[in-house]
C-alpha cells in the first residue's frame, strides 16, 4: 500500500570505500554488502511511493551509479580530503563537506544517517546546517555500542561527537534496547529522542529451499551433514578459533560431519594453521567471499549455524539463519539475546566456553524435536523483521517527526 503524501528521503553512510573494494563485488552485492543493507531500506520505501537516494563515498575521486530503479538511486560521490596529521590518527576517513550543498539541491524531507558513530565527523558538520534548512535529521546507530568516555583517553573525543550529534539530530535509532540504554547513561541524549530499530531480512531471498538441490547447486557431497560459520576472522571480536577447538574432537569421530566457514580477515592465516594442527583440512570447507545472492545456498545445506562473538550489534546472519529455518547456536551476549531465545528460537552459549559449545552441537544433532521446535519458532519470530514492514515502521516514524 503506498502512502497518501510522498517524501523525499536520503540515506547517508559517511564511509569511504577504495577501488580495491568495488571493483571486488558485484554492483548490486556491492551495495548490499557495504551498505548494511540500505539498499534494501531505499527500495521498500520507494515501493511506498516515496523518492529515495542512497549516498556512500569514494575514495577514488569519483562519482557513479551503483544501482537505479523506479523511485529510487544509490551512487557514491567522492571523497576530497582527509584531516591533517596528527588528527588523521584519529579519524582516517575522507571527507567531502560539498555534500551539504548536494543534500540541498535533493530538497530532502528526511535525511538518514547510518553507521558507527565513531565514523561520524562529516554527519557533526553536515547535521546543525541541515537543521539550520529545516531538514529533518536521523541518526541510526549500526553495529557498536555508544563509546564509554571512561575507558580510554582518545574514548573523550569520540564521546564529544556522539554528544553533539544525539544534541543536533531529531530521532536517534538503536538496533536494540540496550544501545538506547547506553546512551541514557552515558548522557548522550534523553529517552524521548531514542527509537529501536532492527535490521531486516529479505525474505524472498532467504527462505527454506530444498536441501538437495542447493547441495547440488554448491557441489558439496549429499553424505555429508554440515555446519555452518559466516563471520570475519578477526579476533576479539570474532572468533572461529574456539568453536573449532571445542568440536574438533567430535567432527573427527564422526566421518559424516563437515564444516563450512566463510570469511575473510587478518587472523585468517593463524585460521588455517589451526585447521592443519587439529588435522582438520578434509574436515573443513573455507570460502573466502560468498555473494549475497548464494547466501540461502549454504543456509540450507547447514544442518546447524554457529555465531561466536564477543560483542555485535544486531547481526543479520542471526536473521538469514532464521528465515532459511536452519538452527542457530550463539553467544550469550545482550544484542543476540535480543533475537535468540534460549532453546525457544535458538541455543545460547556463554562466550569461548567450550563445553557449552560443543554440547549445543550435539544437541541439535541429536534432538530432532528441539531441533525442529527452535526453527519453526525462529520462521515465525523472523516475520516482523522483513524490510517491507522495518520500512514502513521508519516511514511512520519520518510522519510523526514531520508534525512537529
């Protein structure tokens, strides 16, 4: 159904990307894989019959189309300077202040700014001028936490830009309760300013699929029982290193079980070296990149998902694993708990506990009623996180905003 009166909204990420990273991607992966999934967001609401434009930034000085459809057009313009040394140190993105005279010329309604806050420093310039305008201005906090001022010295800075941005911008978004949480304690902004709003998941891409038929599409063995790991290989924060250790003796013992990890990272060497050192190399599967399009490929051939992180956001592969009703194992930290429901939806797991890991696994190998109760719940949970309906939540809330 599309709204009455249309608006014009921009969605802005403050990121840089190089060469090296487009030209390493597919245009309309591209989008989706850098973006956080806004092109998603600008073709719902352009369903809704309003004009969208999505903007990232260039580090090549250049400026082109990624993808353009009815009602709506994602591009990059380019990046034309970075801050002298020694503040460089600090903050390493490029910046281009001539996009405030670019948003004017859109005549925007509504101007979404997206990504950590730390990355922010172009949005603190861009947000008083575009309030100055008249513009309306939300700013949608993905991935980390708010920054605790406390915890390091160069901590002071990036807590005084996120106190000028939550002061200038309209609505703050939280992709969960407890970012909204930090930002009250840390005195960013007050509780009427914070809205929650999760990530979405294209449910007409990941849905339940034949299992046999995407096996065969992958060229993986039918014998074969799998599981599944999507993250980059960088620890702290992401850490394969221990789900491997906890079920290498148990992948070992039983000859019809594989896993399959996708990722890249700086720890990926050390990765492999561990594969070799548990005599795991017949064992496991590694692909580097996998296109977005062939994600639901190896949700359905996984008889299992494994997440183990120390900290995130709201992580999507939570929602693709949910709406492929493939069974998920994750960390017991507050952002999943927010998604997965301990043996309601899912299996929660405290952090690097390896005992805790490998009796998940067996679980959902073992119990097919837990197994095939905690998808049929994780289907249905996924229902109210599809972008059509994230979209029309966001639109609603643009509306209210508007009145004011």
């Amino acid at each position: 159904m599309k709204d009455s009166k249309k608006l014009t909204i921009i969605h802005l990420q403050a990121t840089s990307f190089g060469k090296y990273m487009y030209k390493s991607f597919s245009k309309k992966d591209f989008g989706i894989s850098l973006m956080g999934y806004q092109p998603y967001l600008c073709e719902e609401q352009g369903k809704l019959g309003h004009k969208v434009v999505g903007i990232l930034f260039s580090k090549d000085g250049k400026s082109f189309i990624i993808e353009k459809r009815k009602n709506y057009v994602f591009y990059f313009l380019p990046s034309l300077f970075q801050l002298p040394f020694p503040l460089n140190k600090i903050y390493k993105e490029p910046l281009n202040f001539g996009i405030f005279f670019q948003i004017l010329k859109i005549k925007p309604d509504i101007v979404h700014l997206h990504g950590l806050f730390t990355y922010h420093l172009l949005h603190l310039f861009l947000i008083p001028l575009l309030k100055i305008k008249g513009i309306k201005v939300f700013s949608h906090l993905r991935g980390l936490d708010p920054v605790n001022p406390f915890k390091k010295p160069v901590f002071f800075f990036f807590y005084f830009v996120q106190f000028l941005l939550c002061r200038f911008s309209n609505k703050i978004l939280c992709l969960n309760k407890k970012a909204g949480y930090l930002l009250q304690k840390f005195k960013l902004c007050k509780k009427n300013k914070v809205e929650i709003m999760p990530n979405g998941i294209n449910i007409d891409l990941f849905k339940p699929k034949d299992k046999a038929s995407c096996i065969k599409k992958l060229n993986l063995d039918p014998n074969f029982r799998y599981i599944l790991l999507v993250n980059r290989i960088a620890l702290p924060q992401k850490d394969p290193f221990t789900v491997l250790e906890s079920i290498k003796d148990y992948v070992l013992k039983n000859k019809d079980i594989k896993l399959v990890i996708i990722g890249d990272g700086p720890d990926l060497p050390k990765l492999k070296k561990k594969i070799k050192e548990y005599n795991l190399m017949n064992k496991v599967i590694h692909y580097k990149f996998v296109t977005h399009d062939k994600m639901p490929l190896f949700y359905n051939v996984a008889d299992c998902f494994i997440l183990h992180s120390k900290f995130e956001g709201m992580p999507k592969v939570v929602l693709e694993a949910f709406a492929t009703k493939t069974p998920v194992i994750a960390s017991n930290i507050h952002s999943i708990r927010y998604l997965v429901k301990h043996k309601k939806n899912g299996i929660l797991v405290e952090f690097q506990n390896k005992n805790q890991i490998l009796k998940a696994v067996k679980m959902i190998f073992s119990d097919d009623k837990l197994r095939d109760n905690i998808v049929t719940n994780a289907f249905n949970f996924i229902q109210d996180f599809t972008w059509e309906k994230i979209s029309y939540n966001l639109i609603k809330l643009y509306r209210k905003e508007l009145k004011k």
